[in-house]
C-alpha cells in the first residue's frame, strides 16, 4: 500500500465531532468510504468538507482491506501515520468486516485524533458498481434506491449483490440515524449520447434488455476530469481530455464539455482495452469458435476472456505490467515484449478514435497503477504522436510517478499530456458529504 497523506496537501481542518460549521464556516465530516466485494471489504475514513475549489483540505484518517471473509479472513489496517496493522482472524460475513474495521478505527491502536466512538462517523458512502439507466448521479440510500439498486443486479450480477451486502451490514450497524451515500462506476458515463452507447444490434434487444454500453470506472474518469478542471482553473464546459484509466482494469473516456461522450467499457467491464486478465475488444466469433474447438461451456469462454487473457494471456506469466516490464528488460522475454505492445497499440488506437470522434481534444490524462508509476508505458503511448502535436518531455514524464501530478508533455505542445493520480474514495466521500449537505455535487 502506498503511505497515507493529506490528500492534495496538509489538513487544516482538525478532526472531531461532526458541526456544521466549523471555525472558517467550512462544514466537514468523516466519512466512511465502503467498497464491498464478494469476499472483500476495502475502506477509507476521509475527513472531508464541501471546499472543493480551495479543497486541498480532506483528510484520508485511516484505510483498510479485509479479504477472504467467509473464512479466515485478512486484514490489514492502515492509519494516517502509516503504522500498519495485519492480523487474520475469522469473519462470516460483511457485517462481521464491518464490525472489525470499526473496531480498530475508534480503537487506541489506530489512534485517530477524534474518532473514539461510532459518532465520530457521520455518513457512510458506498462504491456501487452497476446503476443501470436509472442512476445518472449519486445519491442519498432510500428504500427506493436500493430497490433501484436490485434491479440492476440482472446487468452486474457479481458485484451489485456484494454492494448490497455491504450497505444492508452498514445499515444494520448504523441504524437509520446516520446518512449513506452510493456512487455507482456508470453514473458518469450516463451522459453519452445514443451513438455512444448502443450496440449495432436489433433495436429491439436495447428496449427489451437495456443491453447497451453503460462503461465503468466513472469515478476515476470524473474524479480526473474534475481536477484537471480544478488544476487548470477552467470551467467544466471547457474540459476536452482523453482520460486514461490503467489499473488492473483499464478504460478509456472521451470527455467533451467536461461529460463523458465515449467510453472503452461496455455492457461490462470485458469491452476495450487490454487488460491484466481481460482481452478488452475481440471478435465475438472467437467465443463459437472455441466452444466448437475447445468444448468450452459458456462459463469457461467467460472466465477465458476475463481471467487467462489480457497481459497474463499473452505473455503467459503475469498479469503485473511491473513484472511483464521487467523480464522484458532483465531477461529480453519475447512475450512479456509482445504482451506490452499489444497493450499499448490498443490504447493509441483508443486515442485515435477518440481524437477523430472529438474532432480534436486538448489534453490525454493517465491515471491507476500503470498509468500513475509507469514512465515507460506512457512514454510507449506518446511515441509518435507529433502527428497530432503531442511532444512529450521524457524528463517531466520520468519524474512524475508514486503519485506525482502534472504535465508531462514539453512547452509549446499542442495537445498535452498529463499525470493524474485517481482517487475514488476521495470522490465518494466528497459527493457523501454533498448529498448529506444537499449540495452540488463537484462534476
Ligand atoms: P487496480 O485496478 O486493482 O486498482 P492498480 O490501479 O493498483 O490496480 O494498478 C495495478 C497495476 O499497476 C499492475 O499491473 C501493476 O503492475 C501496475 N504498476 C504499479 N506500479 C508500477 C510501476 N512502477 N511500473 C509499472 N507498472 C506498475
């Protein structure tokens, strides 16, 4: 894990019970950012305000993740001043993470100034993965809503269960007194035009089934959009980018007038990009093929395509770009080579499309784990692009990693380039407080 600090610079705001108004008329909470999996649960209590603009203020307090629950579980705790805590002990269910997580976070061993006792949460905000057509923004947990939330289980039926697993723990343990929050990967994709999102199949499947592209990472792409916004000092109206999202999972974004236009991802995450385990785009023939020739059972092509291809399938030895980058330069490996110009052919091709679809754009952002440390993957992308007037710097590209933010594209370029570390907690608790405080949420 990365240590833990003041998100975009040192905290002036001192925790502590939750007030409206605190000293500087700058309300603040700490909120509790829950991202429930099928036998995972990853947290983070952020200290934050709804100051966006001169922001810089929110406060990550504590982060953790708790895995194989159902079992013995894995745990590991984190503080503000990076003291880590692992332990492993039993936990049945995502109540039971919960409850351990709480546990720690008010106790004396993760010492955080102000939290001692439950009050000292305010609200709770939920990662949802799927909000379907329904959901085109965040909002505040309502019987309603997760009724909304179970009717998009049929379009993400690995994860929109696990999510409601853990809001349904939280509630529980929380009672109906402290306000919950939900901000689904797809929101922000919600507003790409028809052309964007349908498929070119039979009109009739998108009205009977809603199958169309919805996208995922939306709070990555949003969060990046926004603070490229908030960097540059522009408007939201003005935000042209290419936003490049490189994790495990990867995604690409074409954001027009600072709303999401086009997206890589589509019905599921499996669509575009090469992934660590996903093939991203292929032709759907290959999937009759290798049931013909393999007497694969559906379940077996699925698993196939999303968790033995991408960098993994490839190369045939990892699906960690470090790794991969690295036995290309140590031992000249020819499929960790392969493997990596694959990836990176696909993401020009991205940015081709999206260029042309844009009629031009202004900037490329990279964000996630590759996106944020790899100086080499990047440099890979930007190689060639003077055609359209991306020059890099190496020297600026090379500094910026470990969560280092900034241009990497020399003076005078006239489509840039940029580093921006993602934070989707951060923008959960910011839209949590937003929604609690009925106001705009930052877009
Ligand atoms: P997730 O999508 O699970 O949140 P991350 O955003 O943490 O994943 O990204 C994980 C990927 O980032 C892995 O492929 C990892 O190898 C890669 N990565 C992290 N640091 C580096 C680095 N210094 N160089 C190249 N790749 C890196």
């Amino acid at each position: 894990m990365l240590p833990i600090s003041h998100i975009n610079g040192p905290g002036a705001i001192p925790s502590g019970p939750f007030s409206f108004f605190f000293p500087d008329n700058v309300p603040t909470m700490n909120v509790l950012v829950l991202n429930a999996g099928s036998s995972s649960l990853k947290f983070q209590l952020i200290d934050t305000d709804l100051d966006m603009i001169a922001g810089n203020r929110d406060r990550r307090l504590a982060r953790g993740v708790i895995e194989r629950i159902g079992s013995q579980a894995l745990i590991s705790f984190e503080n503000a001043a990076g003291n880590i805590v692992r332990t492993a002990q039993p936990i049945r269910d995502h109540r039971g993470a919960i409850d351990a997580a709480l546990r720690w976070l008010v106790s004396d061993e993760a010492g955080i100034e102000g939290v001692s006792s439950l009050s000292a949460i305010h609200a709770v905000g939920h990662r949802v993965v799927h909000g379907g057509e329904k959901f085109t923004n965040s909002t505040l947990i309502t019987p309603e809503v997760i009724k909304g939330i179970e009717e998009c289980i049929a379009l993400a039926p690995l994860h929109n269960p696990d999510n409601l697993r853990g809001i349904r723990a939280a509630t529980e343990i929380f009672g109906p007194g402290i306000p919950q929050a939900v901000v689904f990967d797809t929101a922000f994709h919600q507003s790409m035009p028809e052309a964007s999102y349908l498929y070119a199949l039979p009109y009739q499947l998108y009205r009977r089934y809603k199958l169309r592209r919805y996208g995922f990472h939306g709070t990555s792409h949003r969060y990046i959009a926004y603070r490229y916004r908030t960097i540059l000092g522009i408007p939201k109206s003005d935000v042209n980018v290419i936003t490049i999202h490189l994790g495990n999972g990867c995604s690409a974004t074409a954001v027009k007038g600072g709303r999401s236009l086009d997206t890589s991802m589509g019905l599921t995450p499996l669509e575009g990009l090469v992934m660590g385990t996903r093939s991203g785009d292929i032709d759907p023939a290959i999937i009759e093929y290798l049931m013909a020739m393999e007497g694969f059972g559906i379940e077996q092509v699925d698993a196939l395509l999303n968790k033995q291809s991408g960098l993994l399938g490839i190369s045939g030895l990892t699906n960690d770009m470090r790794e991969l980058l690295a036995e290309e330069r140590e031992h000249g490996d020819r499929r960790a080579r392969l493997a990596i110009e694959i990836f990176v052919q696909r993401i020009k091709k991205y940015i081709g499309a999206y260029l042309a679809e844009m009629n031009g754009t202004d900037a490329i952002i990279f964000a996630g784990g590759i996106g944020e440390n790899s100086a080499e993957i990047r440099s890979r992308i930007c190689r060639d692009m003077g055609w359209c007037g991306l020059r890099l710097d190496e020297e600026r590209n090379a500094k910026l990693v470990a969560g280092a933010e900034g241009e990497i594209t020399a003076d005078g370029s006239t489509l840039r380039a940029y580093v921006i570390p993602t934070d989707e907690e951060l923008l959960i608790a910011r839209d949590t407080v937003r929604l609690v405080e009925r106001a705009e949420l930052p877009r």
